[in-house]
C-alpha cells in the first residue's frame, strides 16, 4: 500500500474533515427524539448514496430509522465475507444545546454537542472510504457499514440487526471514540440493568405504626448486600444509583423500587452477579421481593481474534508512523454484542478526544486525519 499517498491524502482533507463534522454537529440528535433522528438519516443517506454506496433507511417505528450502507464496486469477490463498520448517530444530548454549546474549533480542539461521541467516528469512516476509492487501495472485502439511532439508549430496537450482520462478517470495526490517550478498545466491561422492587403494607406512622411493613426499611438492607458484591480488585462494580418509595412522610411506605447499574470484566463474572442478584431473599418475610432486568450487554473479552486484529492495526500504524496502543473501558458499545457472538471485534477505532456526555466534549483535531488513515489501512489488510 502507498501509506505516503494515503497520509497525504488525509491531511489535505483535514479542512473537508472539519466541514463535515460541523454539518453532522449540527444536525441535533438525542436518542428519543424520532423525527430528528429521521432526518440525520435522510441526510446521511444522502450523503453516502453521493459517494457510490448502497444505502438501505430501516424503519424503526419505535425509535429513529437505521442505516444499512453497503459498498460492493470496491470490492474484488461478491462471495467474500465483508467487514462490518459500527456507528450510531443518536447523542445523548437534548434539542436545544447547540444553541448553549455550538460546534467551535480553538486551536488544536473541536467541541459541540456529539462531536466525540460519535459523529467524529462517522466523519473518520467516511472520509476513510473515500480515500479508498479515490486512491484505488486494494480493499479485497466488501465493506458494510451499520448506523443506528439508539446506541446510547442500549440498542433495543437495533441489536438484531447488528448481530445478523456480524454473523456475515469476518470481523467488526467500531467507530467509537478511542481512550483518551488515542488506544484502541479490546476489552470493554459488560453492562447489566436492574430494578429491586419491595413491597410491604401501608399505615398510618402516628397512629398505627405497629400495622405497617416498611418497604423502604426492608429496600435498605437489600441496598447494602447490593452494594457489597461489588469486588474492586476483580473490576466488579453493583451500584444503585436510584432509590425511590413511599408516598407521604406520614405513612408507612408500601412499595420501594431500587435502580441498579452492574459492570463486569467476564462473562463467568456477569452470571456469577446475575445469580447472586436473582437470588435475593427478604429479612423480613412479611415483605415481598421481586427483581427485573439483567445484562443489556455482555462483556467485550479479550480473546484470539481480538488480540489478532490489534495486532494487524498495530502493524499498520506503524506503517503510518503512528503508534497504536491497546486500551479498556468500564462502558458498554455495539461491539459488546458482536465480540459475545464470537466475531473478531476491535473497538475505539473512532476520534481521539475526551469528554463524551459532558459539556467539555472535544475531540482532537490531528486525531481525524490520523484515524481516517489508520482505519483505511486496517480495512485493506483484513
């Protein structure tokens, strides 16, 4: 591969880059907001069907649309197992910060709503695949490239769509941002949701104390054994972030419901906490205990093919004169889904920055040529 044409290529984009990302920026997109996250579809549909590609807009009643962009005319077999890019288009950002946080960029940073997570992902694999086409890459795989609209909401209405393509695939690329030291991700700890609720027996707490089963004092007790499974050396974290009950101070509460968020490292991990979740029992047995949830997603394991792709990215950044490091995160992805089926899955692959959720939001500016690169290498050695 010319690496020299293909940096070249990217650093001269670098102004289209930023364009881009502005455009995408702009375009206000939370999760639960169907008819903007429609029109971010129309627009990126648009977009990639300019380029040559093959763009299917799923409908999705409930939540956005979803994007389906296939590009077969680089592609050297029609019979040959493609590569799956990753990315979602929803933020978690509400209609109306743009107007509070506008997209800027000051010196070596752009900032706005989104811009790490993950629109400069989207900007990153489209300016990569144009490289590729533009330049003639030997890119020997097809190329299928899924958006979806509710990553950020846990991706109810797009799981399956993504693990039917990862099932085609040879391996999967996730436009997430990177670490913010700029690794990639081949790890990622699994993500598990669950809702303790108690129920107990009203009464009045002046009058009739005696009478009453507080649910709420038999809910305390359980969020203390919650919160004692947590096992920091092995990176296991129960956490109840939300505790609420009770009607009025005067009354004896009859139902408590507990909000809890689990993260693990392993799979063995994420059953060993579900069972001990499932298995709690009242202290006081004139309550009732009832749990609802799980894991949304398991692990993202290092494993073989994992290690495998690192390696290869690793190798090709230094073709680039970049230096490819390995990374973790505590949150969850799309990429959890595909490495669970057992599909070589490398994560991170997006913008270097930092912030995602919070209103420093940032992404490196050098970061965007440098990943577009990386990615259009990584694709055409796979």
């Amino acid at each position: 591969m010319d690496t020299p044409a293909l940096t070249a290529y990217m650093e001269a984009h670098v102004d289209q880059m930023l364009a881009r990302l502005k455009e995408l920026v702009e375009h206000e997109s939370p999760s639960t907001d169907k008819l903007h996250l429609d029109r971010l579809a129309e627009h990126l549909a648009r977009r990639w069907e300019s380029l040559g590609a093959v763009v299917s807009i799923i409908d999705n009643p409930v939540r956005g649309n979803h994007l389906c962009i296939s590009l077969p005319s680089v592609v050297s077999g029609p019979s040959v197992a493609p590569i799956l890019l990753l990315g979602h288009f929803d933020t978690v950002w509400p209609i109306g910060t743009l107007a509070r946080r506008p997209f800027t960029v000051e010196a070596t940073r752009a900032m706005g709503p989104g811009v790490c997570d993950m629109k400069g992902g989207l900007v990153i694999a489209e300016f990569a695949l144009q490289a590729i086409s533009n330049l003639a890459l030997p890119l020997s795989r097809p190329i299928t490239l899924m958006v979806n609209s509710d990553e950020e909401i846990g991706s109810t209405t797009s799981r399956g769509l993504i693990e039917a393509e990862a099932a085609l695939a040879k391996a999967v690329l996730v436009l997430e941002p990177a670490t913010p030291s700029g690794a990639l991700k081949t790890a990622r700890k699994g993500v598990g949701g669950y809702t303790v609720t108690v129920t107990g027996r009203a009464s009045h707490a002046g009058v009739a104390p005696e009478e009453g089963v507080s649910a709420i004092e038999e809910l305390a007790h359980q969020v203390l054994r919650l919160h004692q499974m947590t096992d920091l050396e092995s990176g296991t974290t129960v956490n109840v972030g939300l505790f609420e009950g009770g009607t009025r101070p005067n009354v004896v509460a009859a139902e408590a419901q507990a909000r809890v968020d689990v993260r693990v490292w392993t799979r063995q991990e994420a059953e060993r906490v579900d069972a001990a979740i499932r298995g709690l029992q009242p202290l006081n047995a004139a309550t009732q205990l009832s749990v609802t949830g799980g894991f949304e997603r398991f692990p993202m394991e290092r494993n073989a093919g994992t290690r495998q792709l690192f390696t290869v990215a690793r190798r090709v950044g230094q073709d680039l004169g970049l230096v490819v490091q390995e990374g973790s995160s505590g949150g969850g992805s799309d990429g959890n889904f595909t490495a669970a089926m057992g599909v070589p899955t490398l994560d991170g692959l997006g913008a270097v920055g930092d912030g995602s959720h919070a209103d420093h939001e940032f992404v490196q500016v050098a970061s965007l040529p440098q990943r577009a690169a990386l990615l259009a290498a990584l694709m055409c050695e796979l």
